[in-house]
C-alpha cells in the first residue's frame, strides 16, 4: 500500500510539471510589429488599401529613448501598406512585406478614407470587430481625402500622427467615436452615424519648412455604412447639443443697443428629448439647458446687475437655440439622416406604434416636428465684473 501511494505521488507531481510548463507558446515582444495607427482606403481599381502606422523598437545602446524624428523619416514610427480584395487580404499581402507579425493590441486611431467612406465601411468594421486583437474604444475617424495621407504626417510635436489624431479626438472639442460607438449607431433603429472629419491644413505661404498638420474641422455623415456628406464645425456643435454630449463650448453674443460683445464659456449642460405621439403625428421636445462663465465683457455693461444679466441668459440662450435650430434644418430637412438617436427615442416611448413605422423611418424623420427649448444660466460673470480698461463713470451699472 506504500509503495502504490508513492507512485501516486510521483505521477501526481509528474503531470502537474507538465500543465505548470507556461511558455511554450510565448510570443516574444520583439517578434511584434505593433501597430498604433490604421488606415483604410478604396484604389482606383476597387481594391483595398491597407496603411498602418508601427512603431520602430529602441536603438541599440540608445538609453530607453525612441530615435527622433517622426513619421516617414525614419523616426519613432513607419508607415507600411498593403493591399488586397478585403481588408483581411490586405493585412495578409501586408504581413508578407513585414518581419515580424502585426499586433492590433495598441491600436489608437482608426481611419477611413474619403473614397472607402462613401463605399462603404460596415465590411471593413465587421473584420475588425471580429478579431480580438483590435481594441473596440480605438477611435475612428474619415479623412478628407485618402486615410494614407494623414498617417504619413510627421507630427511637430506628438510622437505620431496616430497620437495625434486620439489626441485631438480626446479633446471633446468636436466629435469623439469609438469603434464600439459606431457599431452601435449604425445597428441602431435609425442606421445612421456621424464620424469626425480630419483634413490636412498645408503650411503657411512661405513658411515651406514647416510640415502640413492634421485637425479635425468637419463630421462626416453617415446613412447605414456610406457616407452621404458632411457638416462644418459650428453645425456639429448643434449635433453634440442633441445628442447631449457637448462638454466645451464658447458663445459670442452682442447685446441690442451695445457696442462690443460678450463672450461665455460653457460649465456644464444637459439636453433631455421628450417624444410625443399623437394622432399619428411624431414630435420631439428637446430641453437644452447651460450654464456658463462670462470670459470676456467687451461692452460697457456691469454684470453685477441682475438685469444685466438676466439679458445676457436670455441672449445666450437664443443663440444656442439658433445652433441648433441650424443643424436640424441640414441634418433633418435636407440630409434627412437620424443621427440625434430619435429613432431609438421613439422606440423606447412607442414601442407599438413604432413597429408599425419603423420601415418608414426614412421618410417619417424629415417631417417630424422639434421644439426646441433653451435656458442658459450664467453662474459666474467674472472675478472683475464691471468692464476693464473703461472709466467708472462711463459703465452701466
């Protein structure tokens, strides 16, 4: 009976040896390419371009710093593409041109190419959402032109164009999407989705030595998976108002009978859409609502008074209302594309007589009335409240 208990114990310290040998199927580092930028485009003959963005390892004895530089120039990153029928060829033919295998994990930026934009992008987005290498919170954005063009930057400053291009998606001045975000938007009830629009802004004439930079001035619109057009900076703005996600915003107001304006900064703000259906007629109540700082007084008026600044809520308010007003009347009436999530809203309040229309959404949407209602509250008129650079006696008090 010893003698079987001891074999039992040798062949159970046997096989655990075995299971506890861990690396046999390592992946070591420096047989990765990591990618931190990809861009996809359309050719002219239909195929698939694939761009990416690696990053170049440490040089040898270099102290744990990255080789200078940037971009192209054989800097901090390179810039590799491939091309094939669908993306998944593209990375193949791409792999064949690279010594180490492509790794998706560091994935920052995503970007569609005008042309593959306006083509189509859900096959693309169900690759890439398949493979469980690619993050889902990488950002995605168009670019006007080709996606390769703004991945070849060399950035003046950030390490990358990719680190560029998250950087200016973090900044929630405009549009920030994630992969996850645009899969949603477009499975949703109304198909549509809004993406923000990079452009390359070329130097200075006659500052040739500087490089051409990237910014994000536009959304690109989206009906399904094609992109029917876009929208500039300040029509976005009423885009984030809507689907309430505007988190930094500066309004410039001129009060009626003053010379000189007045400029506010947003604190915070809530916009809440309230679905009415009666008689078979849709309607959307949006409540807009601010608060703001006052950064610049450039009138003659102190703000400490209390009229004064009721008028100025009141005029900021009506400028908002504005904004907004302008991006339903080109999103809704002209583009006719539900990317302020009505549809979702509607569904959600009316589940039954949604249903009944929900084929019909395309044609139902442009008529559906808004009513927009806007209250702005200034909290803070300025540690200074009476106008700079003014002699007393000539400020409103």
């Amino acid at each position: 009976m010893g003698i079987l208990q001891r074999v039992a114990k040798i062949v159970f310290a046997c096989v655990h040896l075995i299971l506890l040998s861990g690396c046999w199927d390592r992946t070591e580092v420096n047989d990765l390419a990591l990618i931190v930028g990809l861009g996809i485009d359309q050719t002219k003959n239909g195929e698939i371009r694939l761009t990416v963005e690696i990053v170049v390892p440490k040089s040898a004895g270099g102290g744990g710093q990255m080789m200078g530089g940037g971009g192209a120039g054989g800097g901090e990153t390179i810039i590799r593409s491939g091309t094939g029928v669908t993306v998944a060829d593209a990375i193949s033919n791409l792999q064949e041109k690279l010594s180490r295998r492509v790794f998706w994990g560091h994935t920052k930026v995503i970007v569609f190419g005008e042309k593959a934009a306006k083509a189509g992008i859900r096959q693309h987005l169900d690759f890439l959402s398949r493979n469980p290498e690619v993050r889902l919170r990488s950002n995605v954005l168009v670019s006007e032109g080709t996606a390769k063009s703004v991945l070849e930057l060399v950035p003046p400053i950030e390490q990358s164009s990719s680190e560029v291009l998250r950087e200016l998606s973090e900044s929630q001045l405009l549009l920030r999407v994630t992969v996850k975000d645009v899969l949603q938007m477009l499975s949703g009830d109304a198909g549509a989705a809004a993406l923000p629009m990079v452009k390359i802004k070329p130097p200075e004439e006659g500052k040739k030595e500087l490089q051409p930079i990237a910014f994000i001035q536009r959304t690109a619109i989206f009906k399904e998976d094609k992109m029917i057009g876009d929208i500039d900076d300040q029509l976005t703005r009423g885009v984030l108002w809507l689907r309430n996600e505007i988190k930094e915003a500066n309004i410039t107001i001129k009060p009626k009978g003053e010379k000189g304006n007045i400029t506010a900064t947003l604190i915070r703000a809530h916009t809440e859409l309230i679905p009415k259906y009666e008689k078979g007629k849709w309607k959307m109540i949006v409540k807009a609502t601010a608060e703001d700082d006052i950064i610049l007084n450039g009138t003659k008026l102190d703000l400490l008074n209390p009229k004064y600044t009721k008028m100025i809520e009141k005029e900021l308010a009506k400028e908002t209302n504005k904004r907004i007003r302008n991006t339903l009347k080109k999103v809704q009436k002209e583009m006719k594309a539900d990317i302020f999530g009505f549809a979702d809203t509607f569904h959600r309040k009316y589940p039954r007589e949604w249903n009944r229309v929900k084929e019909r959404w395309e044609e139902i949407f442009p008529d559906v009335e808004v009513v927009v209602k806007t209250k702005v509250y200034v909290r803070r008129p300025g540690i200074d409240t009476a106008p700079q650079g003014l002699p007393e006696q000539e400020v409103k008090k």
